[in-house]
C-alpha cells in the first residue's frame, strides 16, 4: 500500500477500534463468568443473551486484531484469511432482539440490576451491559464501510487491491445472510408473539417455518333468506402457509382462536362480486371443510384477496419444489378447481301462463371461468336446490356447502335476491373446491349450458386491450379466438373431470344441461 497519510489515517483508526473491540469481548466474557459465578440468572437464560458465543468471537478477533497490528499493509489478505470466521455472526445478529428483549425484562429486576451494577464496576466497566452486546450486531457493517475508503484510496497497482475486493465480497455476503436471517427471526417471533398472545390456539398450529406476512380487522357475515346480515368481528393472520381468524375481545393484545386455512390445492380465494346493499365488499375463503363469508372496506377487500392468492400461490410452488405437494391425486381434481363460477347478474322472468295465472321467478346468471372458455349459464333456484338434494344424498358423509331454504313471501325483494346470490356462490364455491364433489358429474352437468342458454360473456368480462401497434402506427390484427359451441364446452368440461373416455359422443350430449320446464 501506498504511505498516503489519509490511507495511514484510515488503517490505524480500524486498528485502533478493533483493540477496543477485543477489549470489549473480553469485558463481556468476564461479565458472564460472574453471573455464572453468582447465579444470578438461569442458564437458559445466559444462553439467550449468547454470552458463550461471545467467547468464541473473543477468540477470533484477538488473532485478527494480532494479525492486523503485524500486517497493516496487507489488510486484504488479513481479513481474508479470517473470512470464514465471520459467519459466527449470523446467529448473534439473529438472536439479538430475543436477547434484549430478555434483557429489558431483568433489568426490571432489582436483584439482577443491583448484581450487574457489582460486577460491571468489578471488572472496572463504565459502558452498559446492553452497549456492549450490540457492539457484535453493527460490526460487519463497520468492516465494509472501512475497508471499503481503504480500498479507494489504493492504487489499483497494490498488490493488497484485489485482496480488498475479495474481503469486501466476502464480508457483504455475511452481511447479506445476517439480514435475511434477522428478517426471518422476526418474522418468526411475530408468529410466536401473535400464537402466544391467543387463547384456545391448537398444539397442531405451531410450525417452525412459519413467517407472518399482514394481519387485519374482518368481519364473518352470516346471512339469511331475508337479506338479514349478522356480523362478528374477527382478526384475520395471514401467514406463509396458514390463514388464522381470531375473535376480538375488544383488547387488541388477546384474541380467541376461531379457526384456520392450511395453505393447500383445497384453498379457494374469490372476490364477491355484485354483492350490492347487502354486502358491498366482501370475499370468499373456502376448503374442503368449510366456506367463510368475509366483508371488509373496498380496499382491504382488495389487499386480503392480492395478499391471500399470492401467499397460496408461493406456498403450492414451494410445496411443488420440495416435492411435497401430494394432496391432489388425480389431476382432474386440480384442473376442476381451477374453474371459477360467480353469479354476475340476475334476470325477473314470468312462466308461462296457466289456468290460474302466471307467476315470477329469479334466474341467476353464472359467469364460469376455465382456462379456455368463458361462459354463461342461467340457472333457477330450484335448479340449485336440486343439485344439492341430489349431492346430499350421493354424499351422505361429505358437507357439500348450504344453500338458502326456499320460501314463498318477499322473494322478489332486491335484498333477499342479493342475500341468495351471494349463499349460491358459496354453494358453487364449495362444490368447487372439495377433491371429491367437484369431479361428480352432477356438477359437471350443472356446469354445462343448456339449450337455453346464451353463452357469450363478453357483456360481464372485462374489455381486452387494444391491439398493438405495429411500427407504421397501424394496429395490428388481432389473433382470431376459436371459435365455442355449447358442444365444445361440454367435452371440455368431461374433459377436465376425466370423463371423456368413458362416454360416446351421443352420450356426451347427455350433458348439455336440461332447465326446468319454464323456459328462460
């Protein structure tokens, strides 16, 4: 190295701080053996505020700080040669909020505040015990930034310059794997604090590799055939592989465990859509066991629907990476549950007319979403209510959801309309979702449009963008959509349940769905 003052400068003040350093390891280690001495906190405890490894980086900064005061030149070379050592630092950096934490609860403790002020003034410290354990937690950082104004003022011609660089990687990959490890330790305490925090939590919840990502207030909406709501409040957890709702006991520290979501191929998260006077923003969360109505402000219904699907998502291709992923069998079951239907609509339809006169009915309209067809399908409520009599008794062991009970007086109100739109999607939502009911051919038929049904979704779909420019300013045409016919939505959809193979293509059309005798 050149003897440029500034760089001299530079050398002997990182010398001179890491004799400081050491000096404060070694204080640290002695404070420890008294308190082991003394007995004055469990070992348990000593373990928490990682005295033992202090004595191990006491250890490694003498020889480097030997190192450094023999070799200044050839400051590269030093640290490198002490590199791998530095990993020490990831655990310390990770356990210290636990440590202080735990600290900050002795210090509450007049025994071990009258202790500690005896044996720091024993070992002839002035600094605070807490000073001295965050000096390890800002030490790497301190290393790059230093080293990093020795190196600029280097001549690139040193031989000691491409052994800086090589020291300044190397120590900010520690410093790289310190901050995820510290962000994925505080997650991880987030986890515990929130579990320890709740009443009734289930032994089977706990999980290790579990990182919370948003919490937040919900509201579980029961409704009736009346358009009647009945709201509870909940706090909804959000986590990396699990949904927890909890109910508010109106502290904001103590909740009582509701119920959970494990992150899986079951899970179904769907905006609800139209919910109008009723239920103006709200979504659904669904698995095989059970559908949860759930409302909330436009834009939290928004940032819990984004939030949910993308944390699903991540944990499934984890799930997928890891090979872990066993919970669809047949994968027919994934590709049903890939399928969306939503009631976007409903239509006042008059039978037609008898002897004794004419009544109304609602038709609701059905938008089902697959990943190559987008459809509609009109269905009446007898029609729902016919589907689940038939599932119910085909399943006599599985729930197969609930739908509103029917009943004659007031169900044409606009509310009592919207409160069963809302209660059939959830039906559908949790036909959908079940490994075993969505690949009933029941559900495959009642998917299927009839013959009275007019498929084009286009005025319920969201318009498509327009086409792109090429570079002369014209636009480009546009990629032709193939063609749909009711036909090929229905082998299709035999298509996805597995069921193509086993019927002819006469047979098929048996699933084109037959309405009730009004027609629409």
């Amino acid at each position: 190295m050149t003897c440029c003052s500034t760089l001299d400068f530079l050398i002997n003040e990182l010398v001179d701080s890491e004799r400081k350093y050491v000096q404060d390891l070694q204080t640290l280690s002695a404070i420890n053996e008294e308190i082991k001495r003394q007995g004055l906190i469990s070992s348990d405890q000593i373990s928490t505020l990682m005295f033992d490894k202090v004595r191990t980086l006491s250890t490694t900064h003498r020889t480097l700080f030997g190192y450094m005061e023999a070799r200044k030149k050839e400051l590269g070379s030093v640290f490198n040669s002490i590199a791998p050592y530095f990993k020490l630092y990831v655990p310390y950096c990770q356990a210290a909020n636990k440590a202080q934490e735990l600290l900050t609860q002795l210090q509450k403790n007049s025994t071990f505040v009258i202790g500690i002020r005896n044996i720091m003034n024993s070992v002839s410290c002035t600094e605070s015990l807490t000073h001295l354990q965050s000096q390890p937690t800002k030490r790497i950082t301190y290393y790059i930034q230093t080293l990093d104004n020795i190196l600029d003022r280097t001549p690139k011609a040193d031989p000691d310059f491409p052994e800086l660089q090589k020291a300044i990687e190397l120590l900010q990959a520690v410093s790289s794997q310190i901050e995820i490890s510290v962000s994925k330790s505080e997650k991880v305490a987030k986890v515990m604090k929130i579990l320890d925090t709740m009443s009734n939590v289930p032994g089977s919840l706990m999980s290790p590799g579990r990182e919370f990502i948003s919490e937040g207030p919900v509201k579980y909406c029961n409704l009736d055939n009346f358009g009647q709501k009945q709201f509870k409040d909940f706090w909804i957890f959000l986590f990396t592989d699990i949904i927890i709702l909890a109910k508010d006991k109106g502290s904001s520290q103590k909740k009582d465990f509701g119920m959970a979501f494990n992150f899986s191929e079951d899970v179904i998260v769907q905006e609800i859509a139209n919910g109008g006077s009723v239920l103006d923003a709200g979504f659904y969360m669904a698995d095989f066991n059970q559908t949860l109505t759930l409302s909330c402000s436009k834009y939290d219904k928004v940032k819990w629907v984004k939030l949910i699907k993308s944390a699903l998502n991540d944990h499934i291709a984890k799930l997928d990476t890891l090979g872990r992923n066993k919970l669809i069998v047949n994968p027919a079951q994934k590709r049903v549950r890939n399928i969306k239907a939503s009631i976007v609509d409903h239509k006042k339809n008059r039978s037609r007319s008898t002897p004794v006169g004419s009544s109304s009915f609602i038709v609701y309209v059905v938008l089902v979403e697959t990943e190559r067809f987008q459809y509609l399908i009109r269905r009446r409520y007898s029609e729902f209510l016919s589907l689940k009599k038939s599932m119910d008794e085909k399943y006599e062991y599985i729930k197969t959801g609930t739908i509103p009970s029917k009943h004659v007086i007031g169900n044409m109100n606009e509310e009592v309309i919207i409160s069963r739109k809302i209660m059939l999607e959830s039906f559908m939502i949790r036909l959908l979702s079940h490994p075993v009911l969505c690949l009933d051919e029941l559900v495959i038929t009642f998917l299927t449009p009839g013959e009275s049904d007019s498929i084009d979704a286009s005025e319920y779909l969201e318009p498509e963008p327009e086409a792109d420019k090429a570079e002369d300013g014209e636009k480009k045409e546009k990629t032709p959509k193939t063609s749909k016919t009711k036909k090929d939505i229905a082998e299709y959809l035999l298509e996805l349940a597995g069921l193509k193979d086993k019927y002819t293509d006469m047979q098929k059309d048996k699933y084109l769905f037959a309405p009730s005798a009004d027609s629409y």
